[in-house]
C-alpha cells in the first residue's frame, strides 16, 4: 500500500504544476487587469503598482519568480484585498468552506444511501417510483437554482432560516448553515441514491445473499452484515468525483448565501483579476481533490478484500 500512494504522490506532482502553470497563464491571458477597475490613475502611479507586484514583467518571467516563491511557501500579496497575504486569506475561508463540504458530504452519504437502499429492497412499488422521481428532480435542478428556491420559502416565507450570511458575533451557527448545506448535499444525495439503488438490487441477486438466507438468517443481519458491505463499494468509488463536485458547487453555494468561504473569495477575485488569490485558491482546491480521490481509492482496498495495491 505505501508503494502505491508514493506512486500516487509523484503523480500528483506534475498533476499540480501543469494545473498551476495553465491558471497562471489563462489568467494572464484574459483582457483586464486588477486595477482597470480602480478609479482613474496618472500612469506614473500605475507603472509604479504594477513594479511593486511585478506585473511590468513579460508573463514568463511572472510566472518563473510566482513559482520561486511557491516553493518557498509563499503564495504572495493580494491584488486587491488591503494589507493581507493570500494564505491569510485562505485561511480564513478554509474553515467555512470545510464545514460546508464536510457536512454536506455526510449527508448526501447517509440520505442518499438509505434512500438507495429503500428503493432496492421496495423495488417497482411506490416507494422505488418515490425515491426515483426525487433522484431525477434533484440530478435536474442544479444548485444556482435550488438555493434560491429554499431561500425564498424557508427564510421569506416562512421565516425558519436566515437565508445567508454568518451571525458577525456567533459566526457559523446551525441555522445558518441549513440551507447551504442542503442545497449542496440534494444533487448528490440523488446520484448516490441512483448508485445504491442499482448496486442493491445486484447484490440481492447474488447467490451468496441466497446462502445467506437459505440458512435461515433473518433478513435485517442478511442486509446488513452482508448485502450493504458489497453495495457500498460502488458507493466508494463515487465518493472521489463527488468530493470535487462539493467542492466546485461550494463556489457557487458561497455566493448565493453570502458565506465567506474560499470560494467566495475564488469568484470574487476571478473578477476582479486578483491574480494571486486565484492561483492560491486554485492550489488548494485541486490539491484537496487529488488527496480526495486518494483518500476514496484507500478506502476502496480496505472493503474490498479482492483489491490489492502493489
């Protein structure tokens, strides 16, 4: 197993620069800068911002001196945000988006694994047609749309939730983080349904489940000790592109409901040109997903007996 995740971590490697090395220069590449929004500036205080940060520099040259610094740990200066480092900057919104993933990801577990289950054992009733319709809907309505919905009904309408935004005195408060997280769990709860659902259904059929109940083990410890272990794997496996689908819907969740998160930050900086921040945010995101998918592949090998990493 160490074997295999050394191999895995010398992939990463030149994983990570071709994704830095492409941000940096698609960045550089779109019309705009980070100060053609600013109010109007002699261009001798113009030229000396743009020495200050290094952006007088040919591209290649800005990107040889970014990646000096990016193996010094150093992520740099924001362009736009006042006296703070980008580091300070993720480090800030890390935790936010963390909670918000981390507990969407337990939910879309849970609900989506159950409701799976449900449909497999109650197949071609109304509860399979229930659990089915509700997987379509959720896969269908993306979150940019389901935010706003659940805002409008459960915080205007109703007035059970605040519909965005952290209390500036208790922060991330449960309430708080209700809509978010929901509306960021539902897709995925649906596709992990579709998965446990037909995963179930095949283990069902195996012909160990019929040893298992041919000698007379009742049907909670057949499902449960023996059928959910292999319908799960698929479930594993999943869990990877699912991590990357949180973590690319957060960026959207964050500005639906105001929550400064790093994907907040990630979208406000892609329009304001805040070169630096992108790059750092880009970094952590794609890292977080590589050690995701990792993560899932281990995971994988310790259920499943069969698989062995050389």
């Amino acid at each position: 197993m160490f074997g295999f995740i050394f191999r895995r971590v010398l992939i990463a490697i030149p994983t990570i620069l071709v994704i830095i090395a492409v941000a940096f220069f698609m960045m550089h590449a779109a019309p705009g800068g980070p100060f053609d929004l600013e109010r109007p500036m002699p261009d001798e205080t113009r030229q000396l911002l743009m020495a200050r940060y290094g952006m007088d520099q040919p591209v290649w040259k800005q990107y040889l001196d970014y990646m000096v610094n990016l193996f010094q740990g150093d992520l740099g200066p924001s362009l736009k945000v006042r006296d703070k480092d980008v580091a300070e900057i993720v480090a800030e919104g890390f935790p936010v988006s963390a909670t918000i993933g981390i507990c969407s990801m337990i939910l879309a577990v849970i609900c989506g694994s159950f409701l799976g289950s449900v449909a497999a054992l109650r197949q071609n009733t109304s509860g399979d047609f229930a659990v089915m319709t509700f997987a379509m809907v959720g896969i269908s309505i993306p979150p940019f749309v389901m935010g706003p919905i659940l805002a409008l009904f459960f915080g205007l309408y109703l007035g059970w939730l605040p519909t965005g935004g952290l209390d500036p005195r208790l922060g991330m408060t449960p309430d708080r983080l209700i809509l978010p997280v929901v509306t960021l769990a539902l897709p995925q709860i649906a596709i992990i349904a579709r998965l446990m659902r037909a995963s179930m259904i095949e283990v069902l059929r195996s012909n160990y489940i019929r040893t298992a109940r041919a000698k007379g083990l009742s049907p909670s410890t057949v499902i449960v000790r023996h059928a959910l272990r292999s319908a799960i794997l698929p479930l594993v496996s999943y869990l990877g592109p699912a991590s990357a689908a949180l973590i690319s819907g957060s960026l959207v969740i964050e500005v639906v409901f105001q929550l400064p998160g790093i994907g907040k930050h990630f979208i406000d900086a892609a329009l304001q040109r805040d070169y630096t921040l992108v790059m750092g945010v880009v970094i952590i995101y794609a890292s977080l997903i590589i050690v995701l998918n990792l993560i899932a592949d281990l995971l994988y090998g310790v259920l499943n007996p069969k698989v062995k990493y050389e």
